[in-house]
C-alpha cells in the first residue's frame, strides 16, 4: 500500500494508532500498517515513536508465530530507547522479550531479560510493572525445574498484588504457586493452596 509523498507526523500518528488498535484481531495487516508507519516516521526523525512502532509490530509478529523477527524488531526497538535514555520504555521491551524466548524455550535469555526489566522497574517503575515481572520470572524458573526460586517469585508478586487489591492476579499468581508446590512434591500445601484462593 502506498501512502501520499506529504504524509506529516499527524497522519503518521494516526495511522499507527489504528495498527496498534488492530494488532490482535488482524495482526498481519497490523504488522503492514505498522512497518509503514514506522518507516516513514524514520524518516521524520522520531526515534521514540518509531521504537514504539517496531514494538507493536513485534507484537504482531509473535502473534502471527514469527518469533525470530519479532526478536529482531523488539531488540531494534530496546537499542532506540536506550539511545534516548527512556529507561522504562527500555524495560517493557525487556518484558517483552522475556515473553517471545520463552515461547521458543530460550529460558537462560529469557531470564536475563526478565532480570534486566526487574532491575528498571525496581527502581523508576509503577508497582504492576514490578509484580508482573515477578511472577513472570517464577514461571520462567518453573520452566528450568527450580521451582524454590519460582516459589520466591510468586511471593514477591502476591505481595504486591495483595497491595494492589488485584484479586484477578493475586489469583492467578496464587494459581502458579500451587503448581510449583506440586513440583516439589508439596501436594496437600498446594491443595491448601488452591482453596483460599478460591475461597
């Protein structure tokens, strides 16, 4: 698809929010619309703006199951955000690229990831963001069989979602703690577990 030689910033905008808006019910036409606007917004100089589309269309890309290019397009996307000094923006991709390894069992690098992230959110990030990764770490260490460092992960999660008030995680970490449990053997724990978190 072609678009006008006059295309401005504004136009830009608008056309990788309605990529953005699309990325998860028609992901490929996302991913198009969202390479276009990001070259063209090369072009004009928007370096944030730019990453923030490559990131979306990432997004797309792991979607539609293509991980090594969404690999390629969140790393592009994390060095752009580092040049600018956006330490958040910079951690989220990190977050990011933890979820799209783990989905092709690359758990070592997912882990730096994730760790990397951790460090960010500890310091400059909002307390969701830091539980997230959390409890997105302890099912990366489920995933390598070292469910006692799992178990630490989902503490630290629940923790903060209890303070939160965030039932719907709180479950949901609960849940991924019982599991561990199970893994070390800790079956009536884990039943235990399960029922106040549904109680």
């Amino acid at each position: 698809r072609r678009f006008p030689r006059r295309f401005g910033l504004a136009q830009w905008r608008d056309l990788a929010a309605t990529a953005d808006r699309e990325v998860q019910h028609g992901p490929a036409q996302a991913r198009d619309w969202l390479a276009l606007a990001a070259a063209g917004l090369g072009r004009l100089a928007e370096p944030e703006l730019r990453a923030d589309l490559l990131y979306q269309q990432a997004r797309a890309e792991a979607i539609l199951g293509h991980f090594a290019h969404g690999i390629e397009l969140i790393e592009e996307a994390a060095a752009l955000y580092a040049n600018l000094g956006l330490a958040r923006k910079t951690a989220r991709t990190k977050l990011g690229l933890m979820h799209v390894l783990t989905s092709v069992a690359r758990y070592d690098e997912a882990l730096g990831a994730g760790l990397a992230a951790r460090a960010v959110f500890a310091q400059h990030g909002t307390p969701l963001e830091l539980a997230m990764t959390e409890e997105n770490l302890g099912l990366i260490y489920r995933r390598l069989d070292q469910h006692r460092l799992a178990l630490a992960q989902y503490d630290r999660a629940m923790l903060i979602y209890q303070q939160l008030d965030d039932r719907n995680r709180l479950y949901r970490a609960t849940a991924n703690r019982a599991i561990a449990l199970e893994h070390l053997g800790q079956s009536q724990q884990a039943r235990d577990l399960y029922e106040q978190a549904i109680a």
